[in-house]
C-alpha cells in the first residue's frame, strides 16, 4: 500500500484515549507511540502465530514480538492449554502450589549451571534482587553495570545511570559504575579503582557482537581475584541463545543469572538462579542476616509457572533455538541482498546474532538517524511488517520472511531517493521518532 494512502484512524483514537488514561501512553516506553511514525503507531487487536491485527483491520508480520518475549509466536497451543488448565485449578493461594516445585525443578534440568532458582514477574524484580543479594553477600556497596548494554532494571540503582534519571537521588546512581564491554583491562581498572567496594559485575554475557574468546573466562577470573559477585543478565540470551542460556552455549558459570522474556511466552514470569550458597542467603536455612531477596504477591502464579515450564518443555523437544537462527539467517540475507540491490547497503544494517537480530538505519555521512528510521518504518508498516527490530519467533514460515524482505526492498528504494535527495523528510509523514531514553519529551 502507498504510505500516503496508509491510514490508521481507529488506532489514532485509541491512542488518544490511552495518552488521556495512562503516562506515556502505554505500559512500557518502548512501545510508546514515539517509537513510531507519526499517526501510524497501530492498536493491536490480536495475533496469532507470527501475525498480529490492528484494530483498523490490517495484518502484519510481526517482530520483536512482546518486547523479544513471544519467542514461540503468539497463542502457542502448547502453552495455552498448560495456562487454561491451571486456570481452572486456581492461580494463587495461601501457601506455595505444587506447580512451584514443579516450576522450579523443570528450569534448574533446564539450566543445570544454577543450584536455585526463585520466580518473580519482571525482568527488573530479579536483577534488583541479584544487586540486593551480591550487596549483602559481599558488604560493599557499588553496583558496576556493562555500559554497552542499554537497560537491566526499571530501579533507581539503573535507571539513575541513564538520561531520564528525574526523581533518584544522586547519592543513588552514584554507587553505580560502568565498564566496557570486552575489555578486562579497562575492567580491573575500575575494580582496582575501587577496591573493595564493588559487589558485582551485572552484564549481558552477549549482545550485537560475539564476545572474544576467553573475555568472559577472564572477566569470571576478575570477579573471582576482586571477590565479587558475577551476574549475567539473560532476559535476552537466556533460550535465544540456548535454552540454558548463554552461560552453556560459552561454558562460563556466572553466580547468579537472571531470565525472563522468552521464559514465559509472554506470561509474566522472570526467575533469578544461582549459586545455592548465595540463594539462601535470602531464604531460611542459613545462619547470617536475611536478605529480602524476593517476595511477590503473584510471583508464582500457577498460570505463569505452567506456561513457562511448557516454554522449557517446547524449547528442548522442538530444538525451537536452532529453528530461530535458521529464520533469523534467512531473513538477514534477505534484508541485505534487498537494500545492496537498491543501492543503501552501507545504510541499513543488519546486526546482532541471527536469533536476536536488530537493524540500524545511517544517514548520508554513515550515522544513525531517527528520519531514516522513521522512514524505513513507514514503508515497512505500509507492506504489512511491523518491525522495531528483525527479531524473529519460531512461528514465521519462509512466505512471511519473504513477504518482509519485499517490503524492505520497497523501503530501501524510497530510502535511496531520500539519500540522493539528502534530505529525508519528504517521506517522513510527520515528526521523527524518538529514542526512549531521552532527558525531555
């Protein structure tokens, strides 16, 4: 369809009403409206594998579904019948359910590497909990995050480090530190630095690039010599890099590791595992002080937990990791052979591992650019792609990855012509989007 042509009037009411309702008008920042081109930001009305309606009745391929959790596309029978039939048995109570040993030991055969295991809802819920645990264990107080790595937790100990750090106290953010990813020296610096008073190292253990061989051998070494706790955060790598996350895949134990996103299949389920001697520090059977590691009201819910544990089940039996690389491989050939063909393969880029991938849009001079996002965007949505990033579930078939390679072939022309044109706002349809993490609005 023109993009001209391309309208979204239902969803432009309903995003009005969600802005006169609720702060920023959605649940989370990167599925703001600012994320998209103006007026074409859809309202979903539901989706099915790896397709998604909007409420104005179009269809898309869909990408980075539910923030790169809905790994198995949406509705996955498997998972739906284990939900509905816990649902009918009841999903909270007084005292834990059964499903929670269950729960816990179907991911500890999961993710051998770890001893315990305690199940929250959020990502954020458990790397708090880790910072938590890695403070009292250790007796210091600095947290040094991965500053490569954009988000690990919607708590102040983070969120103070970014530019929409409005409301935490100084004094908060600063006890956190960053280094670089994949470069030890830089790091035992900063541990050097401050001796003694970092708890933890908290990183993605992968992320757009390979980590080099022996940097995360090196970094366990570098906790180990400074006495600090290592935490790999694995909302991301954890099942996209292998089902026991990518502490198997490289062969390095972290102490504590965190999971969640593809955990659930869009169930809200996060866990937090680890070393037991750790772990029970906030639990009953240790000796020193208590830790409140985690307590939530509806972090085991029996829903949550049976989803997840028919994710695992899914994972294991289907080999639903490799099928990702294989889709994810298919569609970045695609996506390249498209944009070299029109001539803008040195401006929109495929990066990151072929299960986890994302695209940069660069302008004339090679730079990132939100106009060449927002018109890469715009064409994509106008041929029925949603696609913030090119992260693929195990549900598309070679037709949908063939339909969004034609749709960016479609976007990369328009692109080569605001690239002659230098100048792309000819296409833009409106203002530019935005990144989330902005100081003002």
């Amino acid at each position: 369809m023109d993009p001209e042509e391309f309208q979204l009037p239902r969803s432009r009411t309903a995003n009005e009403r969600l802005h006169a309702m609720i702060p920023g008008g959605a649940h989370t920042y990167a599925k703001g409206d600012d994320q998209y081109p103006e007026h074409l930001a859809p309202v979903i009305s539901h989706g099915r594998g790896a397709h998604v309606w909007d409420i104005d009745g179009n269809q898309y391929v869909e990408y980075g579904s539910g923030l790169r959790s809905v790994s198995l596309g949406h509705a996955h029978p498997r998972v739906n019948e284990a939900v509905r039939r816990e649902l009918d048995r009841g999903s909270n109570f007084v005292r834990p359910s059964v499903v929670e040993v269950e729960a816990a030991e179907r991911f500890l055969a999961t993710v051998p590497t770890a001893q315990m295991v305690k199940f929250a809802k959020n990502g954020s819920d458990v790397t708090t909990a880790a910072v938590r645990l890695a403070r009292a264990a250790t007796g210091r107080p600095r947290v040094a995050v991965c500053g490569d790595h954009p988000f690990f937790s919607v708590d102040d100990w983070f969120i103070g480090t970014t530019p929409m750090s409005a409301g935490i106290p100084a004094a908060t953010t600063e006890l956190t530190v960053a280094f670089p990813y994949g470069d030890l020296a830089a790091t035992e610096e900063l541990l050097t630095r401050y001796q003694d008073e970092i708890a933890c190292l908290i990183l993605e253990p992968a992320g757009h690039a390979e980590p080099a061989p022996g940097y995360l051998e090196g970094l366990r070494a570098l906790a180990d010599r400074h006495g600090c706790v290592l935490v790999f955060d694995e909302m991301i790598t954890g099942f996209r890099w292998s089902e026991a996350g990518a502490q198997s895949l490289y062969g390095v134990v972290p102490d504590l590791s965190t999971f969640g996103k593809a955990l659930g299949n869009g169930c809200a389920v996060s866990a937090l595992a680890g070393r037991r001697d750790l772990m029970e520090q906030g639990g009953l059977h240790h000796r020193g002080d208590r830790v409140f590691l985690l307590s939530t009201t509806h972090g085991a819910e029996t829903h949550s937990l049976a989803a997840a544990m028919a994710v695992q089940a899914t994972y294991v039996e289907e080999g639903i990791t490799a099928q990702l690389h294989a889709l994810g491989e298919r569609l970045a050939a695609g996506v390249r052979d498209a944009a070299a063909a029109m001539g803008v393969g040195d401006h929109v880029l495929v990066r990151g591992r072929a299960s986890n991938l994302v695209f940069a849009t660069l302008d004339e001079n090679r730079q990132p650019s939100q106009q060449y996002r927002t018109l890469f965007l715009r064409r994509l949505l106008a041929g029925g792609v949603l696609a913030p990033s090119f992260v693929v579930s195990s549900a598309l078939d070679e037709t949908d990855i063939d339909h969004t390679v034609h749709a960016v072939a479609q976007a990369c022309a328009v692109y080569r012509k605001a690239l002659d044109a230098g100048d792309p706002t000819p296409w833009l349809g409106g203002r530019p989007v935005k990144p989330v993490f902005r100081r003002l609005v």
